[in-house]
C-alpha cells in the first residue's frame, strides 16, 4: 500500500476510534492536542491480536478494510486504531512497535 493509501487508512481507523468514544474522553483528547502516533506491525495476525488486547482492555479500538477500490483487494484488514486514551494504557499494548 502506498504512502497516501496507508494516511488514508489511518485516518480512517482513528476517526472510528474517537467516534466510538463518549463525549469526556473526545473532549479531553481534542483539548489536549488529539495526539496521534502511527506505528507499523509485521502481520495481519499482530494487528488483530492488538485489537483482541485492546478490546479485552476496553480501550477505544477500530479496525479498517479497505473498499477495494484503488490498491487493494476489497476486504483487506488494512489499520488500527487504538484510543483515544491514557498514553500508559496504549503503550503497554504498541510500546515494542516501531514508528511507521
């Protein structure tokens, strides 16, 4: 996937993500800078055990599939985002990933 294909996914999954928070948490989160960090994992198989951790968590999570209508074939698990939430909570589930 190309650069602006991977912006686009991730932005994506994180509009999901806020969105599936209450009002107090996007609050805070816009108030406080919405700070985003992009990592990359090695395998749709770590990507999807990530969002296992994070649901379990109950931390604020979406997946994204892409459309298929440019790059990728329809269906394709192509990002994930996890929060808005407390750095701590987030980093002991990504705090080994690599930034993108």
């Amino acid at each position: 996937m190309g650069k602006g294909k991977a912006a686009a996914q991730t932005s994506h999954a994180s509009l999901q993500a806020f969105l599936s928070c209450g009002e107090k948490t996007r609050s805070k989160w816009l108030s406080t800078g919405a700070m985003k960090v992009v990592l990359k994992v090695q395998s749709e198989k770590e990507l999807l055990t990530l969002y296992a951790l994070a649901k379990k968590r109950r931390l604020p999570c979406a997946l994204v599939h892409d459309a298929g209508k440019t790059q990728i074939p329809a269906g394709s698990l192509t990002a994930l985002a996890i929060g808005p939430a407390e750095d701590n909570a987030v980093d002991e589930l990504t705090g080994e990933l690599k930034l993108f």
